[in-house]
C-alpha cells in the first residue's frame, strides 16, 4: 500500500524503497503478485524499469520464474496495446459525433447569434439614439437660458 501511494504521488525513490521492502525474504510468488498490484503506481512514477530489475534478480537462475516474469509482461504489453488503439478509436468516435452536431446544428446557432446581434445592435442605436435627443435638448434648454437671462 505505501508502494502504491508513493508511486501515484509521484515520488520515485519512497515506491522503490517500499516495493523493495515488500520483496524482502519473500518467495517469488508473493513477488509476483506485488508487483502485479503496484505495477500501475510504479509505472506513474517512472520506477517501472526499476521494478523489474528487482524481479528480474529475484527470478535469477530459476527458469519457472523466469517463464511467469516474461509471461506477464507480454500480458501487460498487449494489454496496454489494446487499451492505446480503443482509446483512439473512442476518441476519434467522440470528435466525429461532436463533428455532426456542429454540422447538423450550425445554421441554427448562426441564426441565434445573428438575432442577438441584431437585438443588440438595434438597442445600441436606440440608446445612442436617446443620448442625442438628451444632449439636444440640454443644449437648446441651456441656449434658451442663456437668451433669456442675456436678454
């Protein structure tokens, strides 16, 4: 557990010393399968390579483990191949669907935002409008003030 969180924390050198820990007077075996539970962590961190040197050593001289070692790692390889290509393949799914939708709805939206455009520029005159009226009116109250009291 200490492996796995270090690891997905990102600190390199704690997953190894705790994955190592985790080895220590073990049989093969229970290597196996702690390392097949870290793996995702120890990966995370860049300690991956590291990790299977250990295994490696630890299968050193004893062809069953050497057998299982290869084995797992030709599992993990096409697995991780597998996930790479359905990854790719949902995206390009997802971006060919949002693709359609723009498609099917972009004379919609130009529509839409021609509307607001036009609502809001047609506001803006009025408003503009309003302010001239107001400024010529206070400019011919303030001219007739000015008749009247220079009179």
């Amino acid at each position: 557990l200490a492996c796995q969180i270090y690891g997905m924390s990102r600190r390199r050198q704690d997953a190894l010393r705790e994955f190592s820990r985790a080895l220590h007077g073990q049989n093969f075996d229970f290597a196996m399968r702690t390392w097949s539970m870290t793996r995702l962590a120890l990966k995370h961190c860049g300690a991956e390579m590291s990790a299977k040197g250990l295994m490696e050593q630890l299968a050193e001289g004893d062809e069953h483990a050497q057998a299982q070692l290869q084995t797992l790692e030709e599992l993990v390889g096409a697995q991780e191949e597998d996930q790479s290509s359905m990854s790719v393949k949902s995206r390009f799914a997802a971006f060919r669907s949002r693709w359609r939708t723009l498609w099917a709805t972009l004379p919609l939206r130009i529509s839409r935002l021609l509307q607001k455009t036009v609502a809001k520029s047609s506001l803006c005159w009025t408003r503009l409008s309003n302010l001239i009226k107001s400024c010529f009116r206070r400019l011919s109250s303030f001219r007739s003030k000015q008749s009247l009291g220079g009179s």
